[in-house]
C-alpha cells in the first residue's frame, strides 16, 4: 500500500530537509572552528563561527516560510462574526444594500 505524496507533503518535507542540512552546516562551522581551524587561525574561526551565527535565523525563515500554495490567510478563525466581516472585506459575500 502505496500512499502518493502531495505537492505540499513534498514541499513540506523539502523545507524540512534544507532546515536541517542548514543546522547540520552550523553545528559543523561551529565545531570545526573550536576543534580544528582555531590552531592553525583564530580569525578565521571567528569568522566561522560569526556564519553559523548566521544560518539558524535563515534555517528558520526557511522551514516557516509561506508558498503561493499555501492557503493560509483564508482559513476560517471559528468565529462566525468575525469570519463573516473578513469575508465582507475580502468581498467573498457583500451584504444587501438597503
């Protein structure tokens, strides 16, 4: 039993994957800097670590960014009011004039 992936599984899964091949890349500047390259150049383990600095911040707009696919600003909020009231401003449904 085969289960066919969506295209937002799929794009899910991918942004998932690039988060964590981007936090594995930080974990290793950040390690390689204080292991390695830091007796041979301090600055340049400083620089090293100043990118994995870097990278988490990007990493999570990365994963938590929104796609053209993503529906999500017209997701119903639970409260009929106010879903009605967007619904009016979005022009979805116009209420009679009278």
């Amino acid at each position: 039993m085969t289960a066919e992936r969506s295209y937002a599984g799929s794009v899910y899964a991918r942004r998932r994957h690039v988060y964590f091949w981007m936090m594995g890349a930080c974990l290793v500047l950040f390690v390689g800097a204080w292991a390695v390259v830091r007796l041979f150049s301090m600055p340049v383990a400083i620089g090293m670590c100043v990118v994995a600095m870097v990278i988490p911040p990007v990493a999570a707009m990365v994963a938590n960014r929104r796609g053209p696919e993503d529906r999500w600003w017209d997701d119903p909020s639970g409260d009929p009011q106010s879903d009605e009231w967007w619904d009016e401003l979005d022009g979805k449904r116009r209420k009679p004039r009278e």
